[in-house]
C-alpha cells in the first residue's frame, strides 16, 4: 500500500470485504489469510486519501497486489469558537467586580477564609479570635453581606457578632467578589455585595489529581493538614476533601487588658480560652453529557472555639476554672457549630438556551456554652447550654441565559428559599421562627459595540417570616397596677407573621479602551428584616448588652451609584472606585439611656443613612523581576435622622492603605526553586468616627514578610509549594475597629511565624 504522489508506504489503511478485514503495517503491507477461491470486492481507506474499491480475483497462482491511493483534498466548513477570558467577562459587566484565584488564596493564606481575602481593596473583616472571622464590604457586614457557595447563599446564624462563616477555605479555586448592591442578582442580603465562592472546574479526561496541605503557625501552636483528590474517566467525574485544624490560644503583644474599671492580668501574654479546632469533609460526583453537566456536593464543617474567659459577661472573676492550666484547654465559656450542606448544580445546554438549576438543603446547628450561674429572677440552671440554634434551609435557584441574538443576552431567573430555625437552651435571644422567600428577575446585557457594553435587569421579591411565641422558663416577679405582685412567665416572643415585598434594579454601562476601562451602574437594593432585629427579647452576654426587637421594621432601601476607573499597560496599572450609597431606612440597633440587669439595654430602630467612600489602586513594574502594588480604601458614614442622627455607623473601617512589594528571584537557590520574596506594610489612621459606646482607636503599621518557594520533594514533575510567612514583625500592639474583642480593648494577635506546604501527587 503506497501513496500514488511521493510512493512511501502508508500504514494503518483498512482492507475491508465481506467477512474479511486487515490493517496496512507500517511498510504498507498486509495479509489476509485462509480466503477461499473466488471474486472479492475490497473497499480500501485511510484518513486523508481517497477511498479505492477493487474487485479482486483469488486462485492459487495470484501475485502479490500494489496498490496505490491517491490524496484527498477536504474543504471543511468553517467554525467559530467564542469564548472569554474571565479578566475580559469582568471588564463588560459595569458593576464593580474582583476575580481571586487560587494562585492568590494559596499565596495569601491566613487563618480564615475572609482573612484571607483581606489584601483586596474594600474588603476587610470582623475577626473573632484567631480562627474565626466574617466579610465586611466597604464598612458594610453581617446579613449585608452575601456569601455564595456553589451557587447557593450560605445560611448560618451570620447575624451574630460572634458567629464566623463555617467554610473550608482549602480546595477553593475561585472567588468573585461584587463590591456594593447585588439584590437583582442574589437576592435579599447583597445589599453591600457578594463574596461568590464559585464551583471548580470540571477535571480533564483520565485525570487523576491530589494535594496534600500543611501548615503551622507559631502565635497559637496551629497544625493542620488538609489533603484533596480529584478524578475523572470519561464522563463521570468526583472530588474529596478531609481537613483538620487544632490550635492553642494565641498570643497577642500585652500582658494587661483594661476594660472600663477592670484589669485582667494575661498568663505569658495569651488570651486564654480562645483555642479551638476544625474538622471539615467535602465529596462530590458528577457527570458530563453532550447537552448537560451535572454535580452534586457533600460537605460537613465543625468547629468548637473558646471565647476570651474575660469576655462573656466578665463572670471569669468569679469562675472556678483554671484558664491558665493550658493553652489548648476549651473551656467555658465556648461555641460549637457544625454545618452540614448538600448543593446539587444542573446546566442543560439547548440551542441559544443555557439553563441553570441549583438545589440546596443546609442544616447549621450552634451551641452556646457557658457557666451556669443565675441572673436576676432566673435561677441557676442545670447544664452550661446557654442557646442552641438549628437551622434548615432549603434553597432552589433556577435560570435561563437565552442569547437572542449577537447584541442581547437575555437572563430570566428565580430565587427561592425557606428557612426553619428552632431555638433551645436557658437563654433567650430570639425567638423560633419560619421564612420564605422568592424573588423574579430579568436583565439583558447588550454588546452595543465591541468597546460598549450596557447591562440593565428589574427583581421583585415576596417574603413572609413567621415567629413563635416563647415564655421564661422561670417566673419573674412583677408589680402590678394596684400595688401587688405577681410570679409570671414572662413572655419575651410572640406568634407574628409578617409579609414583604420589593422591587430592585440597575442599570449601567462599560466602555472598554484599548488601555482605559470605564464603569457606571446606578442601583436599587434592598434587604429583608431578620428575626433577631424583628423579635429579640434578651441578653447577648457576648456583646455585654440587652437587646431588643422591633416588630414595626420595614426592608432596608438602598440606592447606589458606582463608578470605576481602570488603567493598565504591560507594566502599569492605576484604577479608583468611587461610589455614593444612601440608605432610606437603615436598621439599627440603638443604644438607649434604660438598663436590665446592669446591661444596657439596645433596641432595634431605622435611620437615612449617606455613604461615600471607595478604592484607590496602583501597581508598578520597577524591573523584570520587581513589582510594587499599592491600594487605599476609604469610607464616610452619616446617620441623617434618628436618634444618632449626625454620627456615623458601628464598625466603619477606618482609612487603610496597603503597599505589597514582590521580587522574584533570577536564579534558584540550593533546593529552593521560582523564589518569590513578598513584603506587605498595612497603614490604618485612626478612627475617631465612632458610634457610642464604641471607642476610638488609634492608628497604627504592620508588616509582614513572606517567603514563596518551589521544591522537588516526591515528584519531579509536580513540585511542592512552600510558604514562609511573619506576621507583624516588630510584634505590634494595635486595635483593629472591625474586631470582635475590640470591644473590650483587646489588642490583634502579636508575632506570627507559619509554614505550610502544598504537596501535589
């Protein structure tokens, strides 16, 4: 078998008769083998030559055949394949957007997810001891704030000062961060933006893949190890995840903490009682078709952390226990949260139409434990579970991404959810309740051009919150009208039910330069009152108050213009975010002149608030190897009526700025390989803009130092990533106004050294 043009053999061309079959070798030849007597018809072929039918007469004289086939020329239809890049998706939406990839997170690994992210202009955190913290968006946090994962909103208890976001930060590929009012996209909740922590990709065919995460760090003797797999044949696809994190109680620069007439001695500077651990599991499975991708995901997070002993109600003056027998002892007071989560996400692919199903079932269970000890009429109880809180929330989200034609891309969706929240303990603070929501939306994004991009969509939303009644467990006595008095059973809750609805939108433009990007989006969002800020009737011994629901409050309105700015060149780059928010009825909890129990009461009220504020960012190529970044954030608040009318907001950030060098080394060095030397420098002003009876504090620098380095340990295809991390180097004593324990004058975590390594296999 030759080609008939240049006469070299060709290999792999098919014989084929009836019943008879054989392949060309690589020198052209083949046999066929015990063919009786008789005429045959052959049909020869091969890729890129033209098919030869021969009729072939067999005896037992015949010679040996030649055969040639002649090239084959094939005209293919043309096709055309669109696709974009994420950097190009994020520069045509108009609203203001940060892709984090996981290059970033694993360069910048802290102790919690959100502090993690916290080098991204605009985003900063409350933290809650060293292994817990949740996101704040330009001063903005709490329900404010949308956490994504997989495509279904994350449901804990995240209105609590004290409750951190149960998300396992390893294995995270991807996150995509809106900054300000996103209700037309998620609903109820965005009203200060999204931290959307998005699916994986799909692994690739006959894959196998794993890693293996080590860290320590030296503030609070942490050791954790976390180790994933992923795998794929040819459709079906699965990923597993096992992560485990133990740590002591972390040190921070003083041996003193002053809070208003006390003084609390620390042991070796540790702020005892705030160690703590995490166990966390992830699987999923999924599959692949021609017109559809599904996967399904399984994941459970826990985490038991203590609470500074001198913190809940001060009651550590009287406690019993040793909180200082050692540095990894949980004792009272403490939390336990354990988060269970099943997210299935469906995309059927039909023509024009892409449709999106995601399905979710998340059950949040949280203990409360602390020293049982009587408080005014209710006696001493019987065990430490000071509250229980279970949650089960079912969540349905569906989409249809239709694009009409070149220009339109039309999305028609809705979001449905309903949430059922039991309560249980001896103390109270809000009460059982039941919530639905669903909202409708619609936007188009319009490519007017290939530089402008315009994108507008409306939402209407429909909620209904149920709460139960609740009574003391205890009587408590009363003075009635006639001068007597009663033993009753308080009732601190009652059976409400409560209907919302709102319609949202926004409109904006992007105009894509060569260099420059320009962005303008003008915004309605809203947010739905919650049950504590509706019905709470109680003691947060955490945040050393009474608080107090109001039944009266309407949603949260917020109008919003953003702008941003972009420019970059190969070694340049400038952007600023500005934006104006106004908020026509705010929702508050309002310190008030009346005590219960010596704790000073709190009640929920509304107020118009202004905000102005925004991003400043810059980045700057010295040389080849050495790159400077810089970044401010900013944010002024004003309550314009109320009863704090003129003040700002509680926990408003202060003015930040952030300068990050980052050299990459020519050579590599004894075993170290691709070396990258990163130095960070926080600068913070103070912050006099308080809101009573928050505190000042004072400004303040940090720097930290890290080194980044690749090895051959096991494999030399796929080299171990290592991480040398100091933080805070000169071991500063400063207050961050976001923190949890800033509230009683306790200082952020001193001197920091961690290492950790990601070992691929």
């Amino acid at each position: 078998m030759i080609n008939a043009n240049t006469l070299q053999p060709i290999e792999g061309a098919n014989i084929i008769s009836k019943g008879l079959f054989a392949i060309s070798s690589v020198t052209g030849e083949f046999t066929i083998k015990n063919v009786t007597e008789g005429t045959y018809t052959f049909t020869i072929s091969h890729i890129g030559y033209n098919p030869k039918t021969l009729m072939i007469e067999v005896d037992p004289k015949m010679e040996n055949l030649h055969i040639s086939l002649s090239e084959s020329t094939t005209t293919l239809k043309e096709i055309e394949v669109h696709g974009k890049t994420k950097k190009r998706e994020a520069k045509e939406l108009p609203i203001t957007t940060v892709q984090v990839s996981k290059e970033f997170m694993d360069a910048n690994r802290e102790n919690s997810l959100m502090q993690t992210l916290k080098k991204i202009p605009g985003v900063s955190t409350i933290n809650i001891g060293s292994g817990q913290s949740k996101p704040v968006i330009r001063g903005l946090g709490f329900n404010r704030v949308s956490v994504v994962q997989n495509g279904v909103k994350h449901e804990a208890q995240q209105w609590g000062n004290d409750h951190g976001l149960e998300i396992d930060q390893y294995g995270i590929e991807n996150i995509h961060i809106i900054k300000g009012p996103a209700s037309l996209l998620y609903g109820s909740d965005a009203i200060a933006g999204v931290v959307d922590i998005q699916s994986p990709k799909t692994p690739s065919v006959n894959s196998f893949n794993g890693e293996v995460n080590v860290l320590a760090e030296s503030n609070n003797d942490l050791l954790g190890v976390s180790t994933g797999i992923e795998s794929r044949k040819e459709k079906w696809f699965y990923r597993g995840r096992l992560t485990y994190r133990d740590y002591g109680d972390y040190k921070v620069p003083t041996d003193k903490i002053r809070y208003e007439s006390y003084i609390f001695d620390l042991h070796r500077n540790h702020l005892r009682n705030t160690a703590g651990n995490e166990a966390n599991a992830a699987f999923s499975i999924g599959y692949v078709g021609e017109s559809f991708k599904s996967e399904t995901f399984f994941s459970n997070v826990y985490a038991k952390n203590g609470f500074f002993a001198n913190a809940h109600g001060l009651e550590v003056r009287t406690s019993t226990i040793d909180y200082d027998s050692g540095n990894r002892d949980i004792d009272l007071p403490f939390h336990k949260v354990n988060h269970f989560k099943i997210v299935n996400n469906t995309s059927f692919y039909k023509g024009e139409h892409t449709i999106q199903l995601d399905l979710g079932y998340q059950n949040n269970h949280r203990e409360e434990h602390s020293e049982p000890v009587p408080h005014g009429y209710m006696p001493k109880p019987d065990n430490s579970k000071e509250r229980v809180f279970d949650k089960n929330t079912f969540s349905l989200n569906a989409k249809d991404a239709f694009k009409f034609n070149e220009k339109h891309n039309l999305v028609f969706g809705i979001n449905t959810e309903f949430q059922n929240n039991n309560i249980g303990g001896w103390g109270f603070l809000i009460p059982k309740y039941n919530r639905f929501t669903v909202g409708f939306f619609a936007y188009d994004h319009i490519e007017a051009s290939e530089k402008v991009h315009l994108q507008g969509g409306l939402r209407y939303d429909f909620g209904v919150i149920n709460t139960k009644a609740y009574y003391d467990w205890y009587p408590s006595t009363v003075n009635n009208s006639d001068g007597s008095t009663s033993n009753v059973y308080l009732q601190r809750a009652q059976n409400k039910t409560l209907n919302f609805n709102n319609i949202s939108g926004s409109l904006g433009v992007s105009y894509i330069g060569d260099k420059t990007t320009y962005k303008l989006n003008i915004g309605k969002s809203f947010r739905m009152p919650l049950a504590n800020e509706l019905a709470s009737d109680g003691v947060n011994y955490h945040m050393y108050r009474y608080e107090r629901g109001n039944l009266n409050l309407n949603p949260e309105e917020s109008y919003q213009l953003d702008i941003d700015v972009g420019y970059s060149t190969k070694n340049f780059s400038f952007g600023i975010s500005p934006f104006v928010n106004f908020f026509e009825n705010f929702i508050y909890l309002n310190p008030t002149p009346n005590y219960y129990e010596t704790l000073q009461i709190y009640e929920y009220t509304q107020s118009k608030v202004f905000r102005v504020g925004g991003e400043l960012r810059f980045g700057y190529a010295l040389t080849e190897n050495l790159r400077i970044d810089a970044s401010a954030e900013y944010v002024y608040s004003r309550q314009r009526n109320g009863p704090k009318k003129n003040f700002t907001l509680p926990f408003s950030p202060p003015l930040s700025g952030l300068v990050s060098a980052n050299y990459q080394l020519k050579k590599d060095l004894l075993w170290f390989k691709n070396i990258r030397l990163m130095a960070d420098y926080r600068l913070t002003a103070k912050q006099e803009e308080i809101v009573p009876p928050e505190e000042k504090t004072e400004s303040f620098q940090v720097l930290n130092l890290s080194f980044l380095s690749n090895l051959n340990l096991f494999n030399s295809e796929k080299q171990t990533d290592l991480r040398f991390k100091l933080n805070n180097v000169f071991d500063t004593k400063y207050f961050n106004h976001t923190s949890f324990y800033r509230l009683i004058d306790v200082p952020e975590a001193g001197r920091n050294i961690s290492l950790s390594l990601t070992i691929p296999f």
